[in-house]
C-alpha cells in the first residue's frame, strides 16, 4: 500500500523500518513495557501505510494523511489517533538528532485534539455489588485492590509476589516507567490473604494476581473479568480505569492532598489530578446546597 505523492530523489536510501530498527536500539531500553506494544503498533501501521518508503522521503502531509487514514481502517477514536501522533512525533525527535533529519512534525502538525470523558466514579454501592459478583477469592481481591489503590490495569497485572508485603505494592513499572508504592487498606488485605493462603505455596517471582495456569493476567484478560462482574452486579461500564477514578475523587473527598494523590497515582503532572480535584469540589459543593437540615431550615 504505496501512498507516498512524488517528490524529488532522496540522497538516502534507508528505509522508514530501518530507521524505527535505530529508533528502538536507543529507546528500549529506557521505555516503560506498557508503552512499547502501542508505539509498535503505530510504526507498522505507518510502515504498511507508506509501503515502507524511504525515510527521507516522508513528508509532513503524508503524516497528516496517515493520520487521517487510521479510523478509516481500524475502530478507534480521536484519542487513540492523538495517541498514535505521540510515536511518530517522537521518531523523527529522535531522527532529527541522530539522522539529522529535519523534523517534519514539530511545529507542522499539531497534536490532533479529542474530548475527555467524563469521570465517572463508582459508588461504594457498586463496588460492593462489583465485589459480591465474584465468584471466587482472586477476583474479589482483584476489585477490592483496585478500588483501594487506585493503581493501573498493567501494574496490578505486573505485580509479583514479592512485590507485596503488609498491605503495601511496590509498583515497578509504572507510567513512563516510574516506581512509586501504594498501600491497601485491612479489608483489602484481608482479601489478598485469602486468596494467597487458598493458592498453597508461591514463590517471590511469581505472580501476585495469577491466572489459572499460574502467569501473570494481560490487561484484555483484566478488562473482561471486570466487565463480566459488572454484568453480573448490574452496573454498567465497568473497566479497570473507572476504578481508578472511583480511588481518586473518593480520596479527595475525604480530604486527601492533591500532590499526595498525584505521587500515589503515579503521575508526572497534575493535570489530571486537578479534574479529579474539580469533580470533588463539586461534588461538595452540591452536598452543601442540598442538605436537608439548611433546606429545611431547622
């Protein structure tokens, strides 16, 4: 699939796979694991795109159009095609420097824009309903650590026994490869005990949350479980990151500190810790204006 337009002779035969072969020897390394398969991803489908021309001869309108292209051939929305954008502005950062490649992306094609969605947090109601559909010990530590640390899909999936130990999970790999640590609550031990101590003897390299077969869960795996919990307790749109959302705002409504809760979500800003704090603040906000003893005035 050849959609390069014409242009001038290039004076340098590599070719685009070629180049993101350089681009991964000098990134590997230093990238999180749960960044690499969306980055991949992004590169073979700009390579089957541009029928793996010559590097240097990429220009920024084939970008453009690449970019328009992608939701034409795969399901995805806005932001997966603002997070397909992310890869290829980072290859030719990379070019630029070790290439001398002239950067085609910066400051030619903007990042392309998408709507949030909207946070909607889980009420304890649900949770206790998510949580009361498990069917056996694993999945109902699964929810209840979720909910309690606010941890993402792939590090709890990531987690090792001997990553755990008194109620606190050292996450290793966190976004952009970050480490932090975050603690469960009793209740949430306790669920974990239950189904370590029904598991029978593990070792420290061995899962946490483990499938069947004893190997570490994969994020669709993870995504499905939960999913199918939510129909059993009848709540809808039920996914790992709604959880995350859920241990965010109730934080702070129960007064928790925006920056503790950034270090504990494990972000690198505080952009989104900040919609979390608006949701809060609204939240209490409305509680305020309808309390029953104010409006009723006694």
């Amino acid at each position: 699939m050849r959609f390069l337009l014409s242009r001038p002779e290039c004076h340098n035969d590599m070719k685009l796979s070629e180049a993101i072969e350089g681009y991964w020897l000098d990134k590997k390394l230093d990238m999180s694991p749960t960044t690499i398969p969306g980055y991949e991803k992004t590169f073979a489908r700009l390579v089957r795109f541009l029928d793996d021309a010559p590097f240097d001869a990429v220009t920024s309108d084939d970008i453009r159009r690449f970019l328009a292209w992608l939701p034409t051939e795969y399901p995805m929305g806005r932001r997966t095609v603002h997070d397909s954008w992310v890869p290829l502005s980072s290859l030719w950062t990379w070019a630029e420097k070790e290439l001398g490649t002239p950067h085609i992306i910066r400051g030619r094609i903007r990042a392309p824009r998408y709507t949030e969605r909207a946070i909607s947090p889980l009420s304890a109601e649900q949770v206790r309903r998510i949580a009361a559909a498990a069917g056996n010990n694993r999945d109902r530590a699964i929810v209840l650590a979720l909910a309690d640390t606010g941890m993402r899909a792939s590090e709890l999936c990531g987690l090792k026994n001997g990553d755990y130990a008194d109620g606190r999970m050292h996450i290793r790999h966190g976004k952009g490869d970050k480490a932090r640590f975050v603690v469960a609550g009793v209740r949430t031990q306790k669920a974990i005990w239950r189904y370590l101590t029904e598991r029978g003897e593990t070792q420290l390299e061995d899962p946490l949350f483990a499938t069947q077969t004893g190997r570490h869960m994969r994020r669709d795996n993870l995504r499905s479980i939960l999913a199918g919990l939510g129909r059993e307790a009848q709540v809808e749109n039920v996914h790992p990151h709604r959880f995350r959302h859920t241990f965010a705002i109730t934080y702070l409504r129960n007064g928790g500190n925006v920056l503790e809760l950034k270090e504990l979500l494990g972000h690198s800003s505080l952009v989104m810790v900040m919609r979390y704090a608006r949701l809060a603040e609204q939240d209490i906000e409305a509680s305020r204006r309808h309390s029953p003893i104010d409006n009723w005035r006694i």
